[in-house]
C-alpha cells in the first residue's frame, strides 16, 4: 500500500512502513507485527511518529550528519586514502515502489551524494511470507579510490524489546542458545573465521520472556558464508536497530571509478508469536523459492564413521546392499578415495582416485550403487589442501596465504585460494570430470578448517574466497542440472542462507550423540526447515561424546531432519538390522509431514523434558516428541500439552513404537486398545499424562495424531 509519503508492506502478520518524504532517504516507521495500516492513514501516521522531527531515527541509511543525532554505530563507512567527508545522501529520482495488498512487495531507492562521490541502491523486499530482505549496493562515482570500511543493513525495533537471544557454539556443539537482557550500548557477534561459525545463525531481540509459542520477536540473518558481523544496539534516546552485513578487512574493498560493492542480503523476520513464528516465516520462503529441493529427501547413508579412511571395494559393495536391505535411498562415500589419503595429513587437493586402493576407479561401486536402487555421492573437501601433496607441491603459489608468511597449519591443512584464476580452474575441471564420468548424484563438500591470515594477490583474501567458492558451485550446478550439494563445515559451522542459495541441505554437526543432537536440531531448525539439515543415526556409544544410547532414541532424534545412517550398519544384530528397516519406513511415511509443515516446539514446564512436532499446514496431521534428556525433579513428568492443532477438530492418538521407550514406560492412554481421541483445544491447553521417563534420559515418546472430525464450537 503507499499514500503520500507513507508506503507500507505487509505480509503473514507483519509490515513494515517507510517515510519516503525525501530528500534524505526513506526512513522505518513501524516494523513489526501488522498494525492494521488502512488507506487514508498516511497523514496521521506520519504525524503520530514524528514527521516533523529533525531526528532521522529508522533511516535506512543512518548517518551523523542526517540526524544520526546519537552517535551510533555507523551503516556506512569508508575514506579516499584517509580523507572522508561527512555523508550527506539525497533521494536521486522517486522512490520505486511495487506493493502488493498483504502479499509483501518491493521497494528500491536510488540516492546521491556528489560531494562524497558516492551513489548508493537500496533493495528492500517483503516475501509473501512477512520476511523482509535488504541489500544496499556502493558505487563510487568520483576519480579516486574510496576504500570501504563498513556497509551494513539496519532496521530499527520497538522500545518494548527487552532481550536478546543468540548463540554460542563450538565444533560438536553448535549453536547453544545464551540470553541476556537488551542494554543500552552495542551486542556484537562478529565472525573473523573466514566462514559462518557454529555460533552463527539468528540474532534475536524480544519482548521480555519471550519464547516458542508466546511474545513478539524480531530476528537479524546475514545470508553470507564469510566473515561477517551482527548486532544489537540500544542508545541512549532509547533507539533500537538490529543490523548485520559483512565484515570487511582493512582495505579489502577498495572502488575504483564506477566500481561498486553490493552487500549480501540481510533476512529480517518479526513474529507475534514468538520463535516459532519467526521459523514458520523462514520455513516457508525456503520452501517457496524455485531451487528448493522438491523430491523427497532420500534416506542416506554416509560411510565415515562405519569406515573412516579404511576403504576396501568389496568391503564396501556389501555394505552398500546391506544399506539398500534396510531401505537406503543414496550411498555416499566419505573421505578417503582419492590419491594419499591413508590419513588426514596427506593429499587434500589431489582429487584423483586413488589407483592403489582403487585399481578399477570408483566407477564399479557407482554402478554397484546405482543397480540396488540408490543414488551415489562422493565427498570432497575442495577450498583446502594438505602440504603433503602433489598439489601443494606443484602449486605453492596456490595457498591463500602471504607466500613468506604461511599461517599456521590447521588439521595438517592450509586453504586454496579459490579465487586463483588457476586453482579455480583445477578445482572446476576435476570435480565436474568426476560427477560426469561416476555419474555423482551428491556431493558432501566439506569445509574443516578457518581462514587465517587469508592474503590474495596482496590484499585481505576471505571477500574474494568466499564469491569464488559461490561462483564454482554455481557454474558446476549449471553443468549437471540435478546434481545435490551438501554443505558441510566441520559439521555445522556454515549453515547460512548464502551457502543454501546454492545447496540443498547442511550437515547438522559432526556430533550425533542424539542428547546433544536434540540441541542442535531445535536451535538451527530455527532458522532453517527439517529437509535442509542432515541428522543420522549413528552408534552406540557415539564416537564423539562415547555416550550410549538406546536405538529408538537414536532413531527418533533423526527422524526430525533429513534423515540416514551414519555407522557400519553391515556388523549390527539382525533385531537392530529390523528395528532400523521400520524407522526407515516411519521416516518414508512421515517425511511429507516432517518436511513441508510447521514446526511446532511446546514451552514445557519441565527443562530436563523437551516436546515439539510438526503440524501438517491444513492441521489434520501431526507428529510430535516428548523427549528425555535428563533426570526430572519431579518425579511424574508435566502434561505434554500437543500445540499447533486446529482446536476444534478432534484428533487420534497413537505412539509410534519403533521410535519409542519400552511400551512399560508408557502411560495408560498409550496403551489402550483403541486410538484415544481428544480436541486440539484439549491436547493444547490441557495435554496428555507423561511416559515414565522420569529417571530414564536419552529415551522418547513419538505420538502421531490424526484429524477425525470438526467437534461443537464452544
């Protein structure tokens, strides 16, 4: 909708207003849950947030000398060889605007400042799904070089935003949520890895206690797999922006005349109802973007914890039947196939198969693969090469690195400068010469170490690294139309919206120690829809945390995500051969469910009992997980309130007992005869008796419910 100078967007149930009065750029109004904007409204609201104020607060390019009155963090900052003048940016034509009656819409402005010889485009877009994304693109229009220092996207939040919730995380434990009260002065996660970061994902602000299913939420994504920055600011006037973009090195962006920078894309979600209405809105303008993965999500099995870099060929031809016995829809083979790789100190970058291992070539196990029904994968870690190869060798000159100044070596490795015209072309012809020669359905690109030092041709390196990287997964994606790519990064450290431009789906973490996993899962599903994060079974005890855990819990731990198997299932007992063939068909079953509606995560009263699930969109199928993790004080458990359903209808209720504890841990209305059938109003508000699970963690209760009738409004 626009009026006057008012434009408004509104999408799901958010908006979002902007003063285009001009001449300075448009500023934010509201932006946040829809406040009912009608036609007619524009003079009012303009004057009820302060049309006539000289204090530009909400600009969508915030500076000093436009009323950046309070001293904030800035937007835009950069200098021509240490001399800057203060910005002074002027609307350059009218606002473009293309709105669409509660279907979001588009609006770009293009503004000037010639004395600062500058010109700046900014993009701003609202999906139909209520999120809004915003780029700004610096040209430089004067003869000397402007070195850019910081660009960055910002939208303001209400006063009433008083937390903040983001992430830490390390390697086998990513993203573990920390709150902290929203203060006056600036909260910055700033990533300087090179890659995204296990702490990376969403920067969240709140109204106070907010959680799953309850209070208003604002959330910031930089969709960028470099480094880059996030932040919270509060001032002293009581002014509020979340903002993120990509977080430059002295002089990694230098202009030239007519050169520009354009910043990646920063996702701005705002939900009424808390967190899991910030996912819904992520959830499906994922889902709704033409490259999303479409088919279902094959059942995959990958061989590095069953093997790791013990390769033998027919070893491995009679795990792969085993793994089709069992319902295995795609077979990948992990590192160790290619030249020297008897250990992880030797041959990264020589992406040969290795001859002495493989004296056929892999190509017999593709077609073994590929006649029991599954696709074949291979994994490649393409950005990094070991100095014990011949690559290295060859190529010294190749590192991303100050050739005289070598950083140090990380897992034995050091990184390619993708960006390397030469090393870039190696990389290309290699990879695609194999997909097309072992016809490769998959590939598992991995990332396993940070960019230290990163020096090409001179300058600061991880800018051009990380559009290079992008570049090669796109020009090999166009030369095999079909071709999936995972995006793995010592498990979980780049899962961005950057790299699933051009992936379809992120390795969730190394660690599938299912306790740590249900962590893991529920905070990057955050972001990100269960098909898009790979979660396996794997063994007992796991070989990161050397925990032991039952099968069933395994099994339901991975059923939330895009599930497979990551042990040597060829030596299991036939019984957990059997239990594991029934998951497999459970996850067959379900994954229309688990992978195209909303999930659902219940504020349970109990922190050692975690319940969430996943509603179908026209609410008559559900599945949720009442899930253990450690001992409860109190010895019954909490109702397992079921939330997300239709209230009215009624729904039947069974456990699922290949996902499930020992049926003696069940409560009563598990075990009855006949479905127990209750409201969504009653499931929701009232809930169900918990399993005995009280002193028995690392066990779940997997409940499926179906939709029986429309029950009397109350």
């Amino acid at each position: 909708m626009t009026e006057a100078n008012l434009v408004v967007l509104s999408a799901g149930d958010a908006a979002l207003a902007l003063d285009t009065t001009g001449p300075e750029l448009p500023r934010v109004l509201h932006w946040g849950v829809d406040p009912g904007l009608r036609a007619g409204d524009a003079a009012q609201v303009l004057d009820a947030m302060g049309r006539t104020s000289r204090h530009q607060a909400g600009s969508l390019m915030p500076s000093q000398g436009r009323g950046w009155g309070w001293f904030g963090r800035p937007a835009l900052a950069g200098h021509r060889d240490g001399r800057v003048r203060p910005l002074r940016f002027e609307l350059a034509e009218p606002v473009a605007v293309h709105a669409r009656d509660g279907r979001g819409g588009t609006v770009h402005v293009r503004a000037l400042d010639p004395g600062a010889g500058l010109a700046l485009d900014t993009e701003l877009q609202m999906t139909e799904q209520g999120v809004v994304r915003l780029r700004h693109t610096l040209t430089n229009t004067a003869t000397d070089t402007y070195t850019l220092d910081v660009l960055a996207c910002v939208l303001p939040v209400p006063a009433h935003a008083a937390q903040l919730l983001d992430f830490a995380g390390r390697w086998a434990r990513e993203r573990s949520p920390q709150r902290s009260p929203l203060r006056h002065g600036v909260w910055s996660r700033e990533s300087r890895r090179g890659r995204t970061g296990f702490d990376a994902g969403l920067l969240l602000a709140g109204t106070e206690g907010f959680g799953f299913r309850h209070g208003e939420v604002w959330g910031v994504h930089p969709a960028w797999s470099g480094n880059h920055v996030q932040y919270a600011e509060r001032l002293a006037d009581g002014t509020t922006v979340l903002g993120a973009g990509e977080l430059l090195d002295a002089g990694e962006i230098r202009l030239t005349e007519g050169e520009s920078y354009r910043t990646p894309w920063v996702y701005f979600a705002t939900s009424g109802t808390g967190l899991d209405g910030i996912s819904r809105g992520f959830h499906e303008m994922l889902r709704a973007r033409p490259q999303h993965p479409t088919s279902a999500r094959p059942v995959t099995l990958n061989i590095w914890e069953a093997v790791y870099f013990d390769h033998d060929p027919e070893r491995l031809r009679a795990f792969a039947q085993t793994a089709a016995a069992v319902g295995v829809e795609r077979f990948v083979v992990d590192d160790g196939w290619f030249r020297h790789r008897r250990h992880d100190r030797a041959g990264l970058g020589d992406w040969y198969v290795d001859e002495k291992v493989w004296p056929d070539g892999l190509r017999p196990l593709a077609d073994h693969v590929h006649g029991l029904g599954m696709q074949f994968g291979l994994w490649f870690e393409p950005e990094m090469v070991n100095p014990d190869s011949d690559l290295a060798r060859a190529h010294p000159d190749w590192f991303l690195a100050d050739p005289e100044r070598l950083p140090f070596e990380q897992r034995s490795q050091h990184v390619l400068d993708v960006a390397h015209p030469d090393a870039y072309a190696y990389l290309l012809e290699r990879i695609s010469t194999l997909v097309g020669d072992l016809g490769i359905d998959y590939i598992k690109w991995d990332h396993n170490r940070d960019l230290a030092d990163a020096v090409h041709a001179g300058r600061p390196g991880v800018h051009a690294q990380t559009t290079a990287v992008y570049r090669l997964l796109d020009e090999l994606r166009g030369r095999h139309p079909g071709l999936e790519i995972e995006s793995c990064s010592s498990g979980g450290a780049r899962a961005d919206l950057g790299i699933l431009e051009r992936t379809d789906r992120i390795w969730g973490s190394d660690n599938i120690d299912p306790i740590e996993r249900q962590a893991i899962q529920r905070w990057t599903s955050l972001l990100l829809p269960y098909e898009l994060i790979g979660s396996h079974v794997g063994s007992a005890p796991a070989h990161i945390s050397h925990r032991d855990t039952a099968l069933a819990f395994r099994c339901a731990t991975a059923l939330f995500g895009h599930a497979g198997i990551e042990s040597d299932i060829s030596g299991w007992p036939q019984e957990d051969l059997t239990a594991l063939t029934a998951w497999v068909g459970a996850y067959k079953q379900l994954r229309p469910l688990l992978h195209g509606g909303d999930v659902v995560r219940t504020d349970h009263p109990d922190p050692a009992a975690w319940v969430h699930g996943v509603v179908s969109r026209d609410r008559t199928h559900a599945v949720f997980a009442y899930v253990q993790l450690d001992t409860s004080v109190a010895e019954n458990g909490a109702p397992v309130r079921l939330q997300g359903l239709e209230l009215a209808t009624r729904y039947a209720l069974r456990v699922r007992p290949e996902l499930s504890s020992p049926e003696e841990t069940w409560p009563a209305w598990a075990r009855r005869t006949s479905p127990l059938t209750l409201t969504g109003r009653y499931l929701a508000q009232v809930g169900l008796a918990a399993p005995g699970l009280a002193n028995r963690p690392g066990h779940a209760l997997v409940i499926e419910a179906q939709a029986q009738s429309t029950a009397a409004q109350d």
